[in-house]
C-alpha cells in the first residue's frame, strides 16, 4: 500500500496522525487564549496522578501558577494556543491587618504586551508589504527583468540591456 493512499484511509475513518512535541521544546513558550489574549508562560509539563494524562503547568501573567489540561492545547507552534478560554485570576492582595508580606524574589517580566496590570493585548502584527521594487528602463520606463544567465537586467519592450546607474 502506498503512504498517500493510507493517509487517505486514515482521513477517511476521521483518525489523526499524532505529533511528538518534546518537553524542552514546550517549556518557555507563550500560552494565549483562542481570542489572543496573553496566559502566561509554560514552566513545566506534568501528568495527572489519577488517570496519567499530561497537563501543563503555566506560570501566568500574574506570577502564579496554573494547570491546563492537555485537551484544552488547540496548536502549538512558536506559542501554544488553547482551544477554550481560561481565566487568569489576579492574586488577591493581603488586606493591612495581616502585617507586611514576605519579601520574594522579583518576579520575571511578563511580555511587552502585558504592560498594564489586568489589561488584555489582543496580538497585533505590523503590515509588511511582500512587493521587491523592480528597476525601471531609463529609456521607457517599463519594468526590467533580470537574466541570470548574463548577470544583467533586460528591457522586454526596448529589447535592450540599458545601463543601470545606482544599482
């Protein structure tokens, strides 16, 4: 049997291929909710001790800790995405009668994004134009087309290899 023609089978009976996502590549990455917005950082990967399945253990925006059920990751890539939203809770501060709190380490930075205590960023990316600028025929103006085979650039409507000056 040929591989495209079991891919085939497979997707016919609804049955997917699995990935293998190592943890050293997992731990560091950034978790956002499905509507973009920021969770926090993946510390560590864990199983659950009653059933054995795995759940990440996410340091969230506030700097505390928060477990996601391996079920809830849509895609992982360069971030991990959850298929639902989770809440992240800001810690809850000690009132005044309780004394002063315990001096910790600082805390790592949350990303750029997360600037404002409480504020959801949604991901804005910046527009990138995928136009490469063509050099133009001094003579008429019309685009030149590079030919590689003689390391120059070719005027198709002067059928000629005008010179370039500034290239």
């Amino acid at each position: 049997m040929q591989w495209n023609t079991f891919i085939s089978l497979i997707d016919g009976l609804g049955l997917e291929m699995s990935k293998v996502i190592s943890r050293s590549k997992i731990v560091g990455m950034h978790v956002y909710n499905p509507d973009g917005y920021y969770v926090g950082t993946v510390k560590d990967v864990g199983f659950t001790l009653d059933e054995g399945r795995p759940i990440l253990i996410v340091t969230t925006r506030y700097q505390t800790s928060m477990e996601i059920g391996w079920s809830n990751i849509g895609a992982v890539g360069d971030i991990v995405i959850l298929k639902e939203p989770v809440e992240v809770k800001a810690p809850e501060t000690p009132s005044p009668a309780a004394g002063p709190a315990p001096s910790a380490a600082p805390a790592p930075a949350a990303p750029a994004a997360e600037e404002e205590k409480g504020a959801k960023f949604p991901i804005r990316l910046p527009k990138v134009s995928l136009k490469k600028e063509v050099p133009r025929c001094p003579y008429c103006g019309g685009e030149l087309t590079y030919i590689k085979e003689y390391d120059r650039w070719y005027c198709y409507n002067c059928k000629t290899y005008p010179p370039l000056t500034g290239t």
